[in-house]
C-alpha cells in the first residue's frame, strides 16, 4: 500500500484555526481562545475527509496507519539566502493552539510523525520522501507541489494528479518566472502568469532553464538572480538530500544537475 505524505503544517493550521474564538468583555477587552480538544476533533475530522475522498479518488483503501505526518523546522534555509522569504509572515502568530495541537500529534502513538530536519520546511522532506518512494502520495494543499515528480492529492480542490517529470520541470520553471509574492520571491520583473505559460508553452523541455536565463538575462538580471529565485521555488527532491550533509544549510539550485 502505498504511504500517504501529509502536509501536517497545513492540516495543523487548519484545524487550530477553526476552532479559536474572540470574546468581547467589555471596556474594549478583547481575548483569543481556542480548546485543543475542539482542535483535535477538527484535526480527525480532517482526516477522515482525505481518507474518505482519496478511497473515492482512487478506489483504494487507506487508513491512518499508511500516514506519514510532516512538520517543517523552525529554521529554514531559503531566509539564509533570501531574507525577504516569507518575511511577511515573520509578525503574524500561528493560531491559539496551533503548538499545543501539533505536539499532540506527536505524542499520540497512533501517527507516525517524520523528525523535522534542520533548516528544511515540511514541504522539502515531503520532496525527498516523494522521490524515493515512487508509490508515494503527497496530501497538501500547497500548489508548489506540481513541481515535484510524484502522485500529488490537493486535498483543499479534491484533485488527484500523477505529475511526470516533465510537469515538474515545467511548474518549477513556471514559478521561477512568476515568483510568489506569499512567500516573498518576486521572480523575473514583467513575467505574469500569461507571459509564463506563452514562454514556456513554445519552448522543448531541455531548453527550460536557458529560456528562462535569457528572460532575466532580458530584464538586466543574471543566471545568478534566477538561480537565487528558482532555490526559492524548488521542493527539495532526493538527488538534492545527497549534495549536503543533515544539519547543513542546502547549497543553490544547480542548473547543471537537474535542468
């Protein structure tokens, strides 16, 4: 059977989220709160949605012992080369109970729960156990995971996709031009999602990263600067794991390894 990659980031957000209240005492005093126990029934109910839409998707059954739970590092590398990634986010709080749920997690020997690896999101080890297990599904809501090779479950849209290699090469492509402003890459100046599409929709696969060198390279930008934003971009994938050593910043995307 194949193991489920849950986003548990997202399914954590979700859950705590859902389940805080504001209350108005009067005299302009307002306070936040959340129980954890409503966040932990929302947290199962959740889950019990993906197993039940995924049985619906692929006509399999699954159950929480196929889970693999994946929670990103306080750390993360990208901010060491880009402060400005998600720098938006450095002033806004996680939900009440947020830590309290995702220790809960943890704690509950019913879940298998992946070690955090220093410096990397959740999102990054997904990649690598993505692409080392081929039969694995990745559950999340995160788009960005179109750019890694591997059965991909959004859970958020309720799609299914098997994404070739190919896709993945094109995704990542894609979002190193168009940058994310979410996450506080701005990609290559002029390039929206249309004039994206129409660059790469024209060009062979293994002509991807010069097109794309030569759209930066148009807006007096560098291989350097597109690098820079495609580490911004990519998942780490397996072969990525090998170029350094656990506890080690990751070193920038290689154009000459992987496009």
């Amino acid at each position: 059977m194949a193991k489920l990659l849950i986003d548990g980031d997202i399914l954590a957000y979700k859950a705590s989220s859902s389940v805080q209240k504001d209350i108005d005492w009067g005299d302009g005093l307002w306070t936040c709160h959340a129980y954890l126990e409503d966040a932990v029934e929302q947290f199962r109910n959740l889950l019990d949605n993906i197993l039940f839409a995924l049985k619906e998707t692929t006509l399999e059954d699954y159950s929480i012992s196929d889970m693999m739970f994946f929670f990103s590092d306080e750390d993360n590398f990208r901010k060491h080369y880009l402060p400005e990634y998600k720098s938006n986010r450095r002033n806004s709080r996680k939900p009440t109970c947020y830590k309290a749920l995702v220790e809960w997690v943890y704690n509950n020997s019913e879940y298998i729960v992946i070690k955090p690896i220093k410096y990397l999101e959740a999102d990054d080890v997904i990649g690598i156990y993505a692409t080392t297990y081929k039969d694995a599904i990745i559950v999340s809501m995160d788009k960005d995971f179109k750019t890694i090779p591997s059965k991909f479950f959004d859970f958020g849209r309720g799609e299914f996709k098997d994404i070739t290699e190919d896709e993945s090469k094109y995704w990542l492509m894609y979002q190193t031009l168009i940058g994310d402003a979410t996450d506080g890459y701005k990609g290559c100046p002029t390039y929206g999602p249309v004039k994206a599409k129409r660059l790469l929709d024209a060009t062979p696969v293994e002509s991807y990263w010069d097109a794309v060198v030569k759209a930066y390279e148009k807006q007096g930008l560098t291989e350097d600067d597109a690098i820079l934003q495609c580490t911004m971009a990519r998942i780490l994938r397996k072969e990525d794991f090998l170029r350094f050593t656990e506890g080690e910043i990751p070193p920038l995307y290689n154009p000459k390894m992987y496009s």
